[in-house]
C-alpha cells in the first residue's frame, strides 16, 4: 500500500470527502480545487507512482480509473456540458503525490491549458 497522502486517505487515516468507490478505485474531492468540480480517482490496491510506472498489467486498472470518473460524471450531471480528466506525469506536469491519480474538472468551463 502507498505510503503517500492518498494511501492514508485510502486507509481512513486521514479525512477526505469520498464520493466514488468500487472494490478497485477511491474518488474524492480534491483538497485544493481548481474547477468548481475536482474529484480524484485512484487506486485503492496498486500504487503504481506516476503513469511512467504503469506497464501492460495495468490497464485493465487504468482503464477503470477513466470509466469511474465518467461514470461519476454522468451521475452527476456534469457529462452534458462536459469535463476534463487529466494525469500529471512527474515534475513538468507539477505531480505532487506519487500514487497515480486521474483529475476530474468540470462545472464551468475550462481554460485552455498548456505551457
Ligand atoms: P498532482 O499535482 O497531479 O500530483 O495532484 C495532486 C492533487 O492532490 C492536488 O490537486 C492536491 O490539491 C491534491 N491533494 C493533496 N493532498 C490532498 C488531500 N489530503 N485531500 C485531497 N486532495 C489532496
């Protein structure tokens, strides 16, 4: 299990505000949002550190990371109008915790992005 901030969430050692969950991926609020909806989708089990790490096995797990942000997306509403999911890959994309997480932002709509 991780021993980032995200492993603590996964563990309930920390609080956080989870609004997904499945036997395989965790989705909750992001602590700092940057869209009116910020929700993180990870994996509860395989702490895989940045997409770099993931190899072949993985992507049945990455896969789902991507169907549970839509899923939660369509439930609640934002799928009309649309969203953005995003992964940061290391320290150009400014990745902080090093468990591998998807970004779902929605609510309003997005700027451009890009450096
Ligand atoms: P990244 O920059 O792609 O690594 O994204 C990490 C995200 O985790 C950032 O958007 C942070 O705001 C968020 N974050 C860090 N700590 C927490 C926390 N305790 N609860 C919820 N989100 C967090």
């Amino acid at each position: 299990m991780s021993d980032t901030i995200f492993g603590k969430i996964i563990r309930r050692e920390i609080p956080a505000t989870i609004v997904y969950e499945d036997d395989d991926i965790l989705g909750f609020k992001d602590i700092a949002p940057q869209a009116p909806v910020h929700v993180l989708f990870i994996p509860k089990h395989d702490a895989i550190p940045t997409l770099d790490d993931a190899r072949p096995e993985h992507a049945q797990l990455l896969g789902r990371l991507m169907l549970a942000a839509a899923d939660y997306a369509r439930r609640e509403g934002l799928a009309q109008d649309g969203y953005r999911v995003v992964m940061n890959c290391r320290e150009h994309a400014g990745q902080t915790v090093f468990h591998v997480h998807l970004h779902l932002l929605a609510g309003a709509p997005l700027g451009h992005f890009g450096a």
